[in-house]
C-alpha cells in the first residue's frame, strides 16, 4: 500500500491554490504528505500539470486526464502503480490524525476491499479512503462514461468495508473555503 494525496483541484470557492494554504504553520500539502511519510506509505502527490514541481518526502505525478476530479487522480496512480492499494487523503484535510489512518489501514487488513467512514446517517465520506488496485476497472469504467462522483463510483462497488463514526469529527472536515479555515482554526486552538 501506498499513500497518495490528491492536490489538482481548482481551489475555485477557496480564492487560492488550498495545497499552499497554512495550518498549524504548514501548507496543507506538506501535511498530509509528512502523516503518509510518518506512515511509511511512501507518498505520491497527484496534481495539475505545472502546478506543483517537487514535493520532499513524496513523488509527484501529473493528472493523465486532467479536469477529471479525484477519480482522475486515482486512475493516474493506479495506472502508473499496477497492482498497488492507495491510502487517498486530498490536501484540503489539514485535520487528518495519523490515528484516523491506522484505524482505517487496520480495518482494512481484516477485508482488503474500499474501506471508507460514514458519519451519522450513513453518509460515507470518500476520503481518507483505501482505494484498493481492484477498482482500476470500475474507475476507469466511470471515467470513460464520464461519470465522475465518487459517490457515484463508491455506489457501484458491492463489496466495501464501511467503518460508522458515532459523530462527525473535525478530522474528515475539507476546508473549501477560507471561513472553513478559519473556523477549524479557532476549534483546534
């Protein structure tokens, strides 16, 4: 297994580049590759062309089809990395315990299959997840049809591990905007 962080998106309704954005005195980016690194789960970093060159402690791959969201980021290092599980973490989880990792590497080890969380209600969050090499074909299957939800892709795949949270926790929060930001930063102070 190996851990990749998806950073090619937009950052549309953030304002700026999330990846280069600060918590705790370090760039969303660097944080999620150092808890892959403290893993040993030697890091890939998926992103835009030209957005992002080197990153220390991870090997960065360019979107093959870009503007194709996560699903598009999995394919790539799945193609690039036959046979190989993913530990998925996109960089707008600054949160992210390396607790909440090993839970989730440890459930997995029991039934090897797409392990996720679901928050009360059911509601399954597609990251942090263990994408197993067995989904390449459904992936790329979405992606040809251009389906590309990954609620949609976790919905087509019968056999999961779904591990249920009892509340929401602050870990799994993406930051989309900078009041997110700020909002997780007066929570963790």
């Amino acid at each position: 297994m190996r851990g990749l962080v998806l950073a090619g998106g937009l950052s549309r309704r953030f304002g700026s580049d999330k990846a280069e954005a600060l918590y705790k005195g370090e760039s969303f980016l660097l944080r999620a590759v150092k808890i892959l690194d403290e893993l040993e789960l030697f890091p890939l970093v998926v992103t835009q062309e030209k957005k992002i060159c080197s990153i220390p402690k991870a090997t960065v791959h360019y979107d093959r089809l870009p503007q194709k969201g996560p699903l598009g980021g999995i394919e790539t290092a799945m193609s690039l990395y036959p046979g190989v599980d993913f530990l998925v973490l996109t960089c707008d989880m600054p949160a992210v315990s390396q607790e909440l990792l090993k839970y989730l590497i440890n459930e997995n080890k029991e039934k090897p299959v797409l392990t996720l969380y679901a928050l009360p209600g059911e509601k399954i969050e597609p990251f942090p997840g263990i994408y197993p090499s067995g989904l390449f074909p459904e992936i790329s299957r979405c992606l040809s049809m251009e389906k590309l939800s990954m609620r949609g892709l976790i919905e087509s795949i019968s056999e999961k591990n779904i591990i249920p949270l009892n509340q929401p926790i602050r870990e799994l929060r993406n930051i989309n905007t900078v009041s997110d930001l700020e909002s997780l930063r007066l929570a963790t102070r």
